[in-house]
C-alpha cells in the first residue's frame, strides 16, 4: 500500500496497517544513518518548517536531522522571537509560513487540537510533534518501532505505561498504537493522575506499580511535571518516587527480560533512578536513535514514496 495521509495529527485515527507500513519503512531508514555518508536526495527541493510554540531538545533536533537525512532543507522557527511575540496570530504567522514555501509543517503547540485547526488552513504537509494533553503520535511511533526491533512482535506483549496518565500526551498516542497492533496495555498511576474513564479504551488501570510489573514485558515511565505537585496531585516527589518510581530495587520483582522505555527528558531520582535509566534492558538511547528513523520514514511517505522501496536509489 502506499501511505495517502497528507497529514500526521495523531495515532487515534490511522489504521493498523499504515502504522506498520511506517515502522516497516523506517527499517531501511536505520540502515541510511548507520552508514558512513548519511544523506540521501529524496527529498531535495523541498521544505521543512519545525514551529515549535513550547520547548524541545529531542523532537525538535530529531525532526531537521531526519529531513536533512533525506536532502531536504530546513528552517528551525523560534516563537519567542519571531512576530507571534509582536501580536501576530497564529493562522497569520503559518500562513506566512507557507507563502515561504514550506512543504511541510512540524508543529508543537499547548493547546490540543492546533495542528487540527493548522491543517484546515494551509495547504502544505502538517505533523503533529505534540499539542497539549492530546497526542505525540511521532513518540509513539518510535516507541512501537523499538519495540518492534527488540521483540519482533507486539501483539500479545504486555505494555505498563507508569506516571500521569492524565496529562500525556505520550501515553495517548502510545495507548492508540499498542491496541491497534494487539498489545495489551496496562496504566498505572495515582488515581489523581489517571484520567476518569480511560478504560474505555481498553486499557487497564491499576494503581499498584508492583503488582502491574509481575507480568509486564515493558515498562515506559512517563516524566513527571513538576508544576503537579505544586497543583497538590500528589503529596510530595518523594512520595511519589517511594510508590511509582521505577528503582532497582523495585525491579527486582519485575521479570528478568522487562524492557524499559521513556520518551526523555527525565527527572533522574524522580519517575525513574539514574541506574535504572543505564540499566542494560533499558531502550532509552535506542529511542532516541529510532526517533529519527521514524521521523525519516514519515516525511519519505508523506512525500509520496512506498515501502522505502527507493530510498537507496
């Protein structure tokens, strides 16, 4: 089949079989930034803008490293300095944008639903790298991907996702993947951190971290926001370390092959320690690595490309 999303906004609505068809591209991808000279010219003559309203080290970098992969040019926008900061709208300022000539628009924005309202405006290719609570769906793209390189397979694997459920987007987006492709999911959190009603989407919801990992084959710690305890959702970071920090120590009850995952940055003595984060069955630098093998396979077929079929080509 051939991707004919002309836009990326989320993982709830694409089908199993477009998000193999991107793990699968993203295979050939890998072996492109293995290799000694990295840069290809699929995509050369087009454009790719990453407008990012909220901050970012990994998506960001891995979004341009990703396009510049594959020969495309990239121009990096800071909102804090550019005419948003001088009372520009946002439909003004990408619409701007566009008349530029991007071809493609990677957007990161805190209120759910921009790339939505972004994509009904312009005319160019629209990613979503992140909108408020709503859905990260590039993350957990590379997050199946790696798991799909380690396990082979992800149907039947059981998948904890531990921390505010409530808030992540990651977890979502992880949520939609992992049930499209026949994981089973299980999330874990403080019940104020878990959204009312999310078993509704298959999922389930248990608030015993020790009890979710006796039969886990993956763990993803999500990053804890610090500004939560501050809103009072949870007595202190201690406490929260105590009950749902991911430790040595409570890995000793988890089974010996667990695989750990987490979409960075993290809070090191916080969600997870620092010798759990270098553990050898944590994935975490592999994520990273994997990010921009996604992000190269999204942009290739989104650009019209199949399969990978001609990326060496």
């Amino acid at each position: 089949m051939s991707f004919s999303r002309k836009h990326l906004l989320g993982l709830e609505n694409l089908e199993a079989k477009e998000i193999i068809e991107i793990l699968n591209t993203a295979v050939p991808c890998k072996d492109i930034i293995k290799r000694e000279i990295k840069k290809l010219p699929t995509l050369r003559g087009r454009s790719v803008v990453t407008l990012f309203f909220e901050p970012s080290t990994r998506t960001r970098i891995s979004f341009e490293l990703a396009a510049k992969r594959l020969g495309a040019d990239t121009v990096s926008i800071a909102v804090n300095t550019s005419s948003v900061q001088k009372g520009e709208n946002f439909v003004d300022t990408v619409k701007t944008i566009e008349a530029l000539g991007a071809d493609f628009i990677v957007l990161r924005h805190s209120v759910a639903g921009s790339p939505q309202l972004l994509a009904e405006t312009v005319n160019c290719r629209v990613i979503n790298a992140g909108d408020g609570a709503h859905e990260h769906p590039t993350q957990a793209l590379l997050d199946l991907f790696t798991l799909r390189e380690r396990c082979g397979e992800i149907a039947g694997l059981n998948v904890v996702i531990v921390g505010d459920i409530m808030h992540s987007r990651v977890a979502k987006s992880n949520i939609y993947g992992l049930l499209k492709l026949g994981a089973k999911v299980t999330v874990v959190g403080p019940p104020t951190l878990l959204p009312p009603g999310i078993e509704e989407l298959g999922v389930r919801v248990m608030t015993n971290l020790d009890a979710a990992l006796e039969e886990a084959n993956v763990v993803n710690v999500l990053r804890i926001q610090k500004e939560r305890q501050q809103k009072g959702l949870f007595p202190s970071l201690r406490e929260y370390t105590r009950l749902y920090g991911l430790t040595k120590e409570r890995l000793a009850g988890a089974p010996q092959d667990l695989i750990i995952m987490h979409p960075g940055p993290a809070n090191l003595g916080v969600e997870i320690s620092e010798e759990v984060a270098t553990d050898p069955r944590s994935v975490i630098s592999t994520q990273v690595t994997n990010g921009v093998a996604v992000r190269m396979a999204l942009l290739y077929l989104m650009s019209g490309g199949e399969n990978g079929d001609d990326l060496f080509n």
